[in-house]
C-alpha cells in the first residue's frame, strides 16, 4: 500500500517520529511537510533529533491568515495526490495541514486516515477546533487515544471507522523520557534545580494575538513565586516584541529558544510544575507525572483535569497561584495508551487498505 502521510507543524513531527518507521516497515509511505512551521527549530530538528524521514516532499506554504493557508494547502494537495496517487492519506491532529490533507483526498476519494481523532475542546473559537471536528466527519478511519475520544465521536455520529489504538505521543514519551529525564546539561543551561521551577510555553492564537491577552499572560508569569523557564515558540516571541512586552518578561523569567524534544522533555520531566496552553505538553506533562496549569478556559485533553493533575485557569494569576499550590493527586492511571499505538495505527490502515 502507499500512503500520502501530510504533516507541517511541530506536533506533527512528533506524531510522525512514532508512526513513520513500523508504516514504512509495511507500507511506502511518501512524507509530505506542508511547510505550516518553516523554522527549522520547529520542524527539522525532529528530523536529526527523533528520526522522523526526511520528507520526500517540502511545500513550503507558511505564512498567511488560517483561510488562506488552508486554501493553498489544498490546492497544492489537490495536484500532489493526483500524481502520487496513493491508496491512502494520513493526518495527525488539528492544523491546517491536517484539514488540507483530510479533504484533498476525500476530495479525490482516497480513503483518510486521521490520527488523535475525536479530541474536543468544545470551543469553536479555536481554529485547531474547526480543524479537528471538520476532519474528523471526512475521515474513513478514526483513530483515537481514548475512549472519551470514542464517545464524542459516537455523539456526533461520524461516518468512518472508529478504533481506540492510544496516544502516538506517548509512544515516543516511553521511549525517550528515561533519556532525556537523565540529561542535567538542559538545567543547567537554563540555570535551574531540579523540582525548583515551572517550565512554561504558550503560543495558542487566543492567548499570544491580541495584545491584552498577551498583556494578561505576561502579568501572570511575573506573578510567579518561582523560577520560570519559558522556551519562546516564534510566534509568541514575535508578537512579545510587537507589544513591547519582551524586556518586561525577560526580567523575570529564563527565555530560551524553542527547543529539540530531549532538551525540552528533560525540563518538563524535571520541573515542579508545568504551565501551558498546548495540548500535547498537558498530555506529556501528565505522562511524567508533573502537575499541569492550563492557560486556557477549555481543554481537550479532559481526562487530565477529571485525574485531578491538570487545571483550567485561563489567564487568571490568583486561580494560577492557587492551582500551584494544591498537591498532586495520589493516582495517576493509564489515560492514552500503553506505549504501543503506532502499530495499532499500522495495523488498522493495512485493514483500510483490504477495504
Ligand atoms: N516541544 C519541543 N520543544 C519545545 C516545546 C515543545 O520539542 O520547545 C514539543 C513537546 O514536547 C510536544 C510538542 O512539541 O511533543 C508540542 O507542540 P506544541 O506545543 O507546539 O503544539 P500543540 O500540542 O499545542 O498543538
């Protein structure tokens, strides 16, 4: 079988990094980067890092608003699947890239695949939002990391198949925690102890684009009580610099560049607490075992907050201060997976292939 895998962001590579090798150890998989995240701290590091292939084909269409992205997306996907003519198409989460890819080939009714479908942040407000419930009603295979994943799915009575194979993300944390967890030189770096600072990151549109938020968010971190390390994701950084607001934060907390998944997952697997508003860093900060405070007033990684180690607290300081200041809950059951969904993703696609 030959699969059309579409990826363009930082997550995306990630994902890639899990699924890549046991597929092409079935399947030919041609590896298509839409260009989405053009820095190479957000794309090509993973290549040399995690061992995702090199992709086979670089678009390079970054930049522009989400509608505009989409559509060059699309239209360069459009051309691309009917030369390659693959059996089928493979997207991971919910950016552009993945809306782009998904519809380009139900378009030309090429069977999709998409994987970490049915999250639901239920605010349609986000673009990753949009993204997600509009890929998951073309989708002809839904793979999901968790049955709460399944049942908004059931909810919403997709056409596709559903199956809860677990968590690709968590495939690559098993494999490479130990690692980076023994690794002191990206603490040292950032001149921090370990269990003595918050490792933060924050680049969602809602929180970075309109300056008061940004303004908010910049407050918040400065209320800290402890050392905070923040590797600054470009956008966020650019837009720090557009508001006048990037002196005020470096005074008070470690800015660092974005960093390659070992140096970033040593400091999160060390730190005393996290703070975020990504969705994959409230899931790996569960997986270590690190108390999360999302920055954000929903999430679709709920499982996290129901387990009691993960809390909502939007851009609001007092309830961030008091969110740090609760202990960690006793348990910590197994939410997304044992490790091992990448061959189940495997496998179900060369059952969509027999189709
Ligand atoms: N990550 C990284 N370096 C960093 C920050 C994050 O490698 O400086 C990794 C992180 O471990 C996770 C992924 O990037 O695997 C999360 O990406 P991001 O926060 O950009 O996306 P989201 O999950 O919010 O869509």
């Amino acid at each position: 079988m030959k699969v059309v895998t579409v990826i363009g962001n930082r997550p995306q590579f990630v994902k890639a990094a899990a699924v890549s090798g046991p597929l092409r150890a079935e399947h030919d998989e041609v590896l298509v980067h839409t260009g989405q995240h053009y820095d190479d701290e957000l794309s090509t590091i993973f290549v040399t890092e995690l061992g995702v292939p090199r992709p086979e084909v670089q678009l390079g269409l970054g930049g522009g608003t989400n509608s505009d992205q989409t559509a060059r997306m699309l239209a360069a996907l459009d051309g691309l699947l009917a030369e390659q003519q693959p059996d089928a198409v493979l997207v991971y989460g919910d950016t552009n890239s993945t809306l782009a890819g998904g519809l380009a080939a139900a378009q030309r009714r090429i069977p999709v695949a998409h994987v970490e479908a049915g999250m639901r942040s239920f605010d349609r407000a986000m673009p990753e939002e949009l993204n997600r419930v509009l890929t998951d009603h073309l989708a002809d295979l839904l793979l999901v990391s968790s049955e709460g994943a399944a049942a908004n799915l059931a909810r919403e009575g997709v056409a596709g198949d559903v199956e809860v194979v677990g968590d690709v993300m968590v495939d690559v944390a098993v494999l490479l925690a130990p690692r980076a967890r023994a690794d002191d030189e990206p603490l040292h770096a950032a001149g921090v102890t370990a269990g003595e600072y918050l490792l933060v990151t924050a680049h969602r549109a809602g929180n970075v684009d309109d300056p008061a938020r940004l303004e908010a968010l910049v407050g918040l971190l400065l209320s800290l009580r402890e050392p905070v390390v923040l590797p600054l994701h470009p956008r966020t950084r650019a837009r720090l610099e557009a508001a006048g607001l990037l002196d005020r934060l470096a005074a008070g907390a470690v800015l660092l560049p974005p960093l390659g998944y070992l140096a970033f997952t040593s400091l999160l697997t060390r730190a005393r607490a996290v703070l975020t508003d990504s969705g994959g860093v409230q899931k790996e900060a569960y997986l270590a075992g690190v108390p999360c405070v999302t920055l954000r007033d929903s999430t679709e990684w709920v499982e996290t907050v129901d387990a009691g180690w993960n809390v909502l607290v939007d851009l609001d300081a007092s309830a961030a201060a008091a969110a740090l200041g609760r202990p960690a809950p006793a348990e910590r059951p197994e939410l997304y997976g044992d490790g091992h969904a990448a061959q189940r993703v495997v496998t179900a696609m060369t059952r969509l292939a027999e189709l």
